[in-house]
C-alpha cells in the first residue's frame, strides 16, 4: 500500500508546486475583467487545465516522444518539448515585463483613468497557452515519477481541486497587496526564463526556484508589517 501512497502524495505535492504558477499567472489577468467574470475565468482557466492534462495522459506514448530531438542548434538538442518550453517561456516573460511596466512606468502627470477591460476570450486564450506549456511539463514529469496511469489520474484531480479551493484567496491577496501584484509577476519572469533554460537544456533547479520565490514572499510579508506598525 505504502509504494502506491508514497508515489501519489508526492506527485500530489509536487503538481499543487507547479499549479501555484498556474494561479497566479491566471489571477493577474483575472483582474483585468468586471467583478462578475473574474470567476468564471478563474474556474475555466483551471478547469480547462484539467481536461488538458487527462487527455494528455490519454496519449502519454505521444508525449513521451516529445522528449526526442528534432534537430540541434549550435551543438544544442531541441525536442518538441524543448520547443513548446521555449515559446511558453518567451510568452511568461513577455506577459510578466509587459504587466510590470504598465504598472509602474506609467506618467503619474497625466490624470488618472479607468483602465480599459480586456475581453473574456482574449484573456481564456492566453491562459490556454500556459496551460499546455505547464501541462506537458508537468506530465512528463509525473510519467518521470510513477508508472501506474490510475495514480497519475487521482494526482491530477486532486490537484485541480486544491487549485480551484486556493484560487480565490490567493488572487484576493494579490489584488490587495499591489506590492505583492508585482512580486508575482517578477516571479512569473523567472519562471519564463527557467523554462527557456529548460528548453534550452540549461536546467536550473527547481528547488533554488522555489526557495528564492518564499524568501522574497517572506521578505515582503515583514517589509508590510513593518510599514503596518509605523
């Protein structure tokens, strides 16, 4: 019993690690839509990531040829996976840079005023993107970890349920906490470019990732106190 356990709460743990990437990335844009949508694109932006990732595993033979080499470029491998890494790591940090220099380059002479609403679609498209790139990431991460395809199943549910129950909290925060909203998108950059490393067989390890991503998060949660207490 234990060497079907162990397998699936560490799959479990480890697609809730690369889920967050998922949330915030959807909860900054869901920000740009009217109160009422907000959710709706929260839950079809998760959801539609589920559905991503069981059909994925439905053609895991497919996947795993992903990982083959296509062609090499100056000595370099490049798979299809490598490709996808590649244009979904460029895309995070085009969107990320894009975000941060809107909300922090813009000319405080000129009067204030509403910003304009992004369209639904528009938005559902763009969450779509990232949901593949981090889909086929994270599956064949979990064919890497686990053989039987019933586990990897379970994890996956398991895991959009966990999502769909934090989502809201953390884009409540985010949207609270301007500091915060920027901090997520720097971090949203990082993760771009470790995905073009990935891509790039540049492998950056996940934990430094991780670990630098908490300690920034902890550093702004003492620097919002400190300012609370003043």
């Amino acid at each position: 019993m234990l060497d079907v356990i162990v397998p699936l709460l560490s799959l479990i743990a480890l697609e809730v690690i690369l889920g967050i990437d998922n949330i915030i990335f959807i909860s900054i844009l869901a920000d740009k839509l009217p109160e009422n949508q907000r959710n709706k694109l929260r839950y079809w932006g998760i959801g539609l990531a589920m559905v991503m990732r069981l059909l994925l595993l439905g053609i895991i033979s497919w996947i795993l040829k992903l990982d083959q080499t296509l062609f090499s470029v100056m000595g370099k491998d490049i798979s299809g996976k490598g490709l996808i890494l590649i244009a979904g790591g460029l895309f995070l940090v085009y969107k990320s840079t894009k975000e941060i220099y809107h909300k922090t380059e813009e000319d405080s002479d000129k009067p204030l005023k509403e910003p304009a609403k992004s369209s639904f679609s528009k938005l559902l498209s763009e969450v779509i993107i990232l949901d593949l790139v981090f889909s086929i990431d994270s599956i064949i991460t979990a064919v890497g970890m686990v053989q039987q395809l019933w586990v990897m199943y379970t994890a996956v549910v398991v895991t959009v349920g966990i999502m769909l129950v934090a989502s809201k909290p953390i884009s409540e925060f985010i949207r609270q906490h301007p500091s915060f909203k920027i901090l997520a998108l720097c971090f949203l950059m990082m993760i771009g470019v470790s995905l073009l490393a990935e891509g790039l067989h540049f492998e950056i390890p996940k934990g430094y990732i991780y670990f630098s991503m908490a300690f920034a998060f902890l550093v702004d949660i003492i620097q919002m106190k400190t300012v609370k207490k003043a």
